[in-house]
C-alpha cells in the first residue's frame, strides 16, 4: 500500500514536471554530452618508455650467482654459472629499475586461495592462479610490463621467443628463441618443446591446452627450421593478435623431455588421463623455464619455491636473476589475501574490492604500517547490461516485448539518466574512489579519452520524459508505468552476484533510482550468475563488466563471435545495426598490425558503443596494489591488471630486499634436486 | 535390559537419519545453478585471461570429464555406492585429491579447537553458574550476567571481526592466517611444547570466542539449576542439620543441578564446531570452516557433501551418547523405550 501511494505520488509529481524536463532535456537527456574527467587518486604521473628501454638480449663475459647457487656449484651438484647461462640471456635495463640492482637472498610471501590441481599446463591444469601459474609458464611473448610502454610501441613484447618476422603477406610469422636457455634441470630448451607444445597438445583435441586448436586461424602450421628457429604458417593473413595469443597463457611450452614419455602419441601405455595428470601437485620438483621451481608442497596449506638455478634472467652487472632465493605461496582464501598483506604476514595483494578502500588508505598514513598501497587509475567498473536480444531465452510475451524495449536506444537513455552514480559510489565506499562510467573502456585504459565517452548522466525528469515519450504511462494507476496501450506493469528483473558485495551494494541501489522513474525493479541475486545469462534466461544484470585494452578479449566485450555478449550467446543472435558498426571495426582491430589504427578505431567503437548505450555505465574506481615496503623495484604506478595481472606487470624477476630487511626463508641451503 | 532395547531402537533409528542427511546434502548443493565447471569456466576466465568463447570450450570438456552432465540421480548414487563399499568420498575436483583426504587433514583440528572450546566453556561455565547463584544479584553475579547475555547476542562472525580487525589490521600480529609460524609449519612428527604454544597463538580467536559463547550458555544454566536445588527441601535440611554452607553447595547442589546440564552436552557438540567453523571462516584458520565456504562457492560437491554429511553425523553421535546418557540416568526413558517396543 505504501509503495502504491509513493508510486503515485512519484508519477503525479512526475508528469507535473514534464513541462519543465523537458527543457532540460534538450540539453542533458539527448543532446551528446562527454563524461567528465576524472580525478586521479594518487596525483601520479607514469613515465611511459619505449619497448626496449625494459629489457635486452645481451651476453656477458662473466656471470655472478646467489651465494645459495654457488654452494651447490662448490658442492659439485651444480655446473659453473657461466655454463648455465643461454647464449644471449635476457637482461633487465638498470634505467627502469626503480631501486637499482638488488641484493641477492630473503622470501618472497604470497598468499592465495586457489589450490594447486597440477603441473601439466600444456594440459589445462592450473597450479593455484595468484602468481604460481604466471611464474611457471614463462611463454613465448609476454603482455605484464606493457602497461609501462608508450601506446604506440605497445605490441607484445619477447620473452622466450627474443625476436620474430613477419613475412611480407602476413601469412607466416617466423619466430627465433633464446638460444641456449636451460629448463631447471639443465635440459636445452628448444624447438623440440614447441614441436612437442604445438603437434601434441594445442593440435591434440584430446588435450585441453590453454591454446585451443584454432586458436591461431584455422589450417595453422608449425614448420621448426632449425634448434632455435621455427614459423607458423596461416591460411590467411594475420596480425599481432596472435603474438598476444602467445604470451601467457597460451604461449607456455612445457618440458618435452619430462612430457613426452608421457603423452599417448608417444607411450602405447599412457592415456589422456594419465597424461593429463603427469605431473601431479604432490609429486616434486618439477621442470620449468620460471624463475622458481616448486620444492615443498604441504597440501592446503604451503607451497614453497626455491630459486632456479638454470634462470635465464640476468641485470646489467651480469647477476643472475632472481633475486630472491625462495618465494612461498599460503594456500588460504581470496579474502584473506589483502588481510594477510595489510597485517604484514603477506607481501603482496592485489585489492579490488572498494570496502577495503579506507582502510588501506588509513594504513598508508601510519608510518608503522608494514604496507604501502598505491592507488592507480580509475580501471575497474561496473555495468547495468540490458538483454538485447529479441527472442534468446524469452519464456512470455511481455518479456519479449520487454527485450523490444531494451533494443530501443531511447529507453536505454532514459535507463542511463535514472541512474545516480554519486550516491552508487558513496554507498559502495565513503571517499574519492569512484568516478561516473559511461560504458566501454575505463577512464585508466590507454584507449580512452573523455571525449570519445557520451555520457547520459543523471537525471530523473528528463528519463521519465523520455519514459512518456516511449509511451509508457501508468495507466492503470498504481504508480508503476505500464507497457503502451495499457499493457502490463513495467516489473523487471536485475540480476547480480549475491557473493560479490560492490554488485549486491549497486543493485540495492539502483532499486529506488528505478522506482523513481516508474520502474519496479525486482532483484536477482545469484551466486551464478552464469547459469541465468547461459540461457538468456534474464533482464537486466549489474556486474563489473570492464574493458581495458582494445586488442584484448575483444570477443568478450563486442560481438564478434558467436557466444558474446552475454545476449548473443544463441549463436550469433540478432544484431542491432550499431552493434554490426561495432564488429566491423572490431575485425579492423584484429586484422591490423598498425598500433595507430588500433587507437582510432578503439576511438570509434568507444563513440559508437556509449552514443548508443550498449551499456549503462555505472560507477568506475581504481584498484590498488597492497606491497610490502621492504619490497624493492615496484615499479610506482602498476596496475593491479591491464595487459596481464600485476604479478606480471610489476617483473617480479627484479624485485628485492635489503639484505638487512630480509625474512629467513623457509628451507635455507636448499634447490631443486633431481634425480 | 530395558536399555540394551533402547540402545538397539535408537541406533538402528540413525541410520535412515544418516541416509537421509546425505540425500539432502547432495540435492541442495546440486540444486543450485550452475556446476564446478561454470565456476572453473570463471576463475578461469578471470585470472587467466582468456577469451570467455576459449574458456567455454575447456569448461565442457571438464564438465564430461568429472561426469557432472550425468542425471543428479546417478551421481548420488556413484558417490553413495563408493562410500559404502569403499568408503570413499570421492576425489576434490579443486585439489584434485581425495575428499578423504581434504576431509582428513581438516576434520580432526576442527574437533581438537571445538574439544578445547568444550572443556574450556563447561569448566568456566560451571565454575561461573555455581558462583553467581550462591552471589545471586550481587556485583559478580550482574557482571556474569551481563557477559553471558552478549555471548548470547552478539553473533560470533561478528566477535571474529572485531578480533580479526585489531589482531591482523591495526597489531600487525605475524601470528596470524595461518596455524603455526613458519618455523613449525614444515616440521612433521610429534609436537614440541614451543609448537603447541605457537599453535595457540595463531588458533587462540577461536578458542576465545568459542569458549566465551559457550562457558554463557553453560553459566545460565547452571546458574538457574543451581539456584532452583538450593531452594528444594533436603537443603533446607542439611542447612538445619547444621552442615556448612560449603559443603552444602558443593556435595548436595552442585551434583543434583549438573544433572540437567550432563544431558544436554551432546547438544552442545554441535554448537560448538558451529562455532568454531564461523571464527575460522573469519580468521582464515585453516579448519573445516573455510573448507565449507571454498568447497560450497565453487560447487566443488564431494568436498561439501562430505563435510555435511560428517558433521552431520558427530551431531547425531552427539545426541546418541546424549540421549544414552539420559536414558542411562533416567529409567523412565528407557522404560518408555522398552514399552513401546
């Protein structure tokens, strides 16, 4: 009865108004206004280098090594450093080394919720996410540091593969590998890996590599052309798409000389099963080309890593990298991830969770904090999504005439107006955390300018004039706008993670913004979101939808495949005419190797996309990334995710600390020891 | 013999029980949207980057591998059938290890802090009833009081908050997220008497609010059984007969009101790991606590079903002993047992 009441109340109050809204209508609710800049939480500016300015290909006469190293070289179980050493090793520029060359010894402490399922990634199994997986599948081309190159160098950078060639169609990329790096137990790391990463397991469809088959084109053919050397070959021509699909994590090679025994095309014993579980997690060292190579795993509760002695890293005094001698990983939750750093038992989190906000700022005020957190650009936002499909999932005849609506951009404008985004962000955390979103790239991703987002922002009247105009009155009278003609009560269903607590907060508020306009919201909290939008099975859906770099997961963002966005996911779907204007630009992106023309078409899909609401911005914010400050050469300014997570973004090869601030390590004096 | 009859009854009466737990375990988490392979398909999505259309691919075949496409039905059942021939939960789809195993390694800390709990919330509990009863409105007994009724009503997460706030955020205690330093946290075989302490030091926010919570529920009672004895008659008696006050309470009082509270220890159990599992979930001790909430977010069932399924049933041995107790102590109740047969 209430509701009726404040229903009607809003209506009446509401077409009073009209007159008067529609005036400011002309000038916020259709008129293409810009979002408005944001303000940047930490003041700081990133100094943006070139793509070689981070790290060279460069040998030297003499290499030095951990004390840890050189005492199992003394001991006779190891070969001179000089031997261990590739031909050429990687070598980190001193210039972008914020603290300059570290000093060897200590742990690294990370802290994680994911388990380890085992060490076979050529098969899909994942070591536990939060750092493991990245530091153990060095891959061909890497994506982390890119945050720190200037946009238009901004192209995958080499890793294990130290240079390559395009061949003058496209049709063949000619890739060369560092020559002479080691696997941790002194096995030559060659082609023979790729032969084995690329025929047995990404071609294998009884194997579930991270790469899937086609995922390169179609018909792609490897063709090794010597030790060091070997090209793929496309049906048609391609562009650096594919070096991004070669960093991690499809770009990971595994150890040929330990997996092959192993896999069923070269073992009449073996199974996919049991090949899939060759390297099971309780069944250490492993061989990796990482950094670390894993010694202790004490199940659900410790995984310890010591250093690799055959790393193939080195800084410009010729010390070989990493570091430090061990890095350990705490098996506990998510959660307990940015806890354990803000109390100082973890070194490193990466916090995106905005309730955390104010507390981590009051921890960088107190000079005894063992933490500091830095705050970066505003690049995690949250989305309301409309189903825009005319009939995927659609059980009634008001939902299909619903799913008319939502495809009609002047309903998604006025949808766009009712929302409040100030007090969004203040319900979500109390501070200067959020900023408007208008959909689209974030306001920290390199692809975004202000100018290029049109931004409906708040205002109620001028949404429920646009509401009138739609013909959607109250005309039954109960306060709740009825579809035209008098049809049904405007009742819709806003689906949300019911764990994630930033979704349940903006869908609880949305609820009166809505009731503003006419519109009873009735919300849908699950815990699998997924099931819902599997089937199209849904209305609307608040989540943290957000797009940061144009070359990336494009598929996701726009419909350029059969399954995405979340309302193409019948196969294809119906698309409105902007969103055929988006694919078009989309394949303009992924069939260019002309970074500029990356940047001008994100430009124009970032117009075309807001100008027409595809998505209803909410709220955008920063991540912040909790160190510990006796951690040393953390880049200032890296982004907790852009290109790849920040425990790739920030070179965990170079960090350090201070003899003098270093935590004992767990298992001191000892390596990986094979048999 | 009357008891034997009830002991047999009552047992045989635990095992559709027991059944029935397991079906309804099983169900409800399948009832759910969605599967492991749905959240599989979003971690990694998530934290590895890859394409949803990519993932997608990956999820299905996962799906077919661990047989989730099967019928629910067929799946209980195979998990039903392995643990009653074999006694085998089945494997973790996470850890990918047995759910014995994963069960094992959590199961037996979580009763060694709810035994702790236990012993420390009866001892004080007790010791506290008998002590405000005999103080009845006196500064003691209104100070018992009122911490009892916040142990009542402040739920324990909540407590767990407040401690995990001061002890991990604002202390920077390194005693902390885990159950030992990192000292004894490799070291295996017998613990020392430095382990135990360190142990204590990182599990200590459990036993607190668990014995709190528990040492109120048991004050209350034996406060109101002790003060409803002292009023009885053979009291009064033995106060005329001259006995001292002393060994009034403690020889006549205190053994006729712990009667009532000896019964209802097998209902406690439950409370008690309760309890517990909510402190750890907080804390991230590693107990069964966070193993349910891991195992029930990402529907890893096996894991989850087991856990329920065990817990469930130290609830039902808990009311057994306790109800073997009762009819040990109380004819009447076997006897209702033995006439009903």
């Amino acid at each position: 009865m209430g509701i009726e009441t404040k229903f009607k109340f809003k209506s009446k109050a509401a077409s009073l108004l009209v007159g008067v809204s529609m005036l400011a209508m002309s000038s916020t609710a259709s008129g293409l206004e810009t979002l408005p800049e944001d303000k940047s939480m930490s003041g700081m500016k990133i100094e943006l280098v070139g793509r070689d300015d981070l790290w060279t290909y460069k040998s030297c006469d003499n290499y030095n090594e951990s004390p840890l190293t050189k005492s199992y070289v003394d001991a006779g179980k190891l070969p001179p450093v000089n031997e261990r050493m590739p031909k050429e090793p990687w070598m980190a520029k001193t210039d972008q080394m914020v603290d300059g060359i570290g000093e060897y010894g200590g742990t690294f402490r990370h802290v994680i919720g994911g388990r380890p399922e085992g060490f076979n990634w050529l098969a899909g199994q994942s070591q536990g996410w939060g750092g493991i997986n990245i530091q153990l599948m060095e891959s061909l081309t890497r994506l982390g540091p890119l945050w720190q190159i200037k946009p238009d160098e901004a192209n995958p950078l080499p890793n294990l593969a130290k240079d390559w060639e395009w061949s003058s169609d496209r049709k063949s990329l000619t890739m060369n590998l560092i020559e002479g790096a080691r696997w941790s137990d002194g096995d030559i790391f060659d082609t023979e890996d790729i032969d084995f990463w690329w025929n047995d397991n990404v071609q294998d469809a009884n194997v579930a590599s991270r790469l899937p088959k086609d995922a390169l084109g179609a018909g792609t053919t490897l063709e090794i052309l010597g030790p060091y050397s070997f090209k793929f070959n496309f049906d048609e021509p391609k562009g650096n798409a594919v070096l991004a699909q070669l960093a991690y994590m499809g770009g990971a090679p595994g150890p040929s000389h330990v997996m092959k025994p192993l896999h069923p095309a070269h073992n009449s014993d073996a199974t996919y099963e049991s090949y899939a579980n060759g390297m099971p997690a309780s069944v250490l060292p492993i061989v990796t080309l990482g950094a670390y190579v894993p010694v202790v795993h004490k199940v659900d509760e410790l995984m310890v890593m010591k250093r690799n002695p055959y790393y193939w890293k080195v800084d410009e005094e010729c010390n070989q990298l990493p570091y430090y001698n061990e890095t350990i990983y705490k098996l506990t939750s998510w959660d307990d991830r940015t806890t354990q750093a803000l109390a100082g038992t973890g070194d490193f989190s990466n916090m995106e969770n905005p309730g955390n906000y104010v507390e981590a700022l009051k921890q960088n005020k107190d000079p005894n904090s063992p933490v500091k957190s830095v705050f970066g650009t505003r690049l995690i936002a949250w989305d309301l999504m409309m189903n825009l499909s005319s009939d995927f999932g659609v059980s009634s005849d008001y939902e299909r005439e619903l799913r008319q609506l939502f495809r009609n951009v002047e309903f998604r404008k006025a949808i766009s107006h009712a929302m409040d985004r100030d007090t969004m962000g203040q319900s979500v955390a109390r501070g200067p955390f959020f900023h408007p979103h208008a959909g689209g790239f974030v306001a920290g991703s390199p692809f975004h300018n202000f100018e290029d987002s049109i931004y409906y922002g708040y205002n109620a009247s001028g949404a429920n004039s646009i509401l009138d105009g739609l013909g959607l009155k109250d005309s039954d009278g109960n306060g709740i706008r009825n579809l035209p003609n008098g049809g049904a009560d405007l009742v819709i269903d806003i689906l949300h993670s019911s764990t994630r607590s930033t979704d349940i907060k903006l869908a609880d508020a949305a609820v009166s913004m809505f009731e503003a306009i006419g519109i009873k919201p009735v919300l849908k909290p699950s815990d699998n979101t997924d099931a819902f939008t599997d089937n199209g099975n849904w209305s609307m859906f608040i989540a943290r939808e957000h797009w940061v770099v144009a070359t990336k997961n494009i598929g996701d963002r726009l419909p350029t495949t059969t399954q995405n966005p979340a309302w193409h996911r019948d196969n294809g779907g119906d698309l409105l005419p902007f969103e055929e204007t988006l694919v078009e630009k989309a394949k303009g992106i992924l069939a260019t190797n002309d970074l500029s023309e990356v940047a001008s078409l994100a430009r124009d899909i970032q117009r075309v996309r807001t100008e027409n609401v595809y998505t209803v911005g909410l709220i955008q914010a920063p991540a912040a990334l909790l160190i510990n400050k006796r951690i040393k050469n953390n880049h200032p300014g890296a982004p907790v995710y852009m290109y790849e997570w920040a425990e790739d973004g920030v070179m965990r090869e170079r960090l350090y600390t201070p003899k003098a601030d270093q935590l004992d390590e767990f298992l001191p004096g000892v390596l990986a020891e094979y048999k | 013999m009357g008891f034997l009859v009830f002991f047999i009854k009552r047992a045989l009466a635990t095992i559709p029980l027991l059944f029935a737990i397991t079906v309804v375990a099983f169900t409800l988490l399948q009832a759910m949207p969605g599967d492991y392979a749905d959240q599989w398909k979003n971690q990694t999505m998530m934290l590895g980057g890859i394409s949803e259309e990519e993932a997608q691919i990956q999820a299905d075949e996962l799906r077919v591998k661990l047989g989730l496409d099967k019928p629910v039905y067929i799946q209980y059942f195979n998990w039903v059938k392995d643990l009653t021939l074999y006694w085998d939960l089945g494997e973790s789809f996470i850890q990918k290890r047995s759910v014995n195993e994963v069960v094992g390694d959590r199961i037996p800390r979580t009763l060694l802090l709810a035994f702790i709990c236990y012993f420390n919330a009866v001892t004080i509990g007790i010791l506290a009833g008998v002590y405000a009863a005999t103080h009845q409105y006196q500064i003691g007994d209104q100070v018992a009081t009122v911490l009892t009724f916040l142990a009542f009503s402040i739920p324990k997460f909540i407590i767990a908050i407040f401690i995990l706030y001061f002890w991990a955020i604002k202390f920077h205690s390194p005693y902390y997220g885990s159950l030992f330093s990192q000292e004894y946290v490799l070291q295996e075989g017998w613990w020392s008497l430095a382990k135990t302490w360190d142990f204590f030091l990182h599990t200590w926010p459990i036993i607190a609010v668990g014995s709190f919570v528990g040492a109120g529920y048991q004050m209350r009672m034996m406060r109101g059984n002790l003060l409803d004895v002292l009023k009885m008659q053979f009291i009064e008696t033995a106060r005329a007969k001259g006995l001292k006050e002393s060994k009034i309470i403690w020889k006549h009082g205190v053994p006729n009101a712990l009667h009532p509270i000896i019964m209802n220890q097998g209902r406690s159990v439950g409370y008690l790991i309760e309890g517990e599992i909510e402190v750890a979930i907080v804390l991230a001790i590693p107990t069964v606590g966070p193993l349910i909430l891991s195992s029930v977010s990402s529907m890893d069932i096996y894991v989850a079903s087991s856990i329920f399924m065990i817990l469930s049933l130290i609830l039902v041995i808990g009311n057994f002993v306790a109800d073997c107790i009762l009819a040990l102590l109380d004819p009447r109740i076997r006897d209702m047992a033995g006439g009903a047969a």
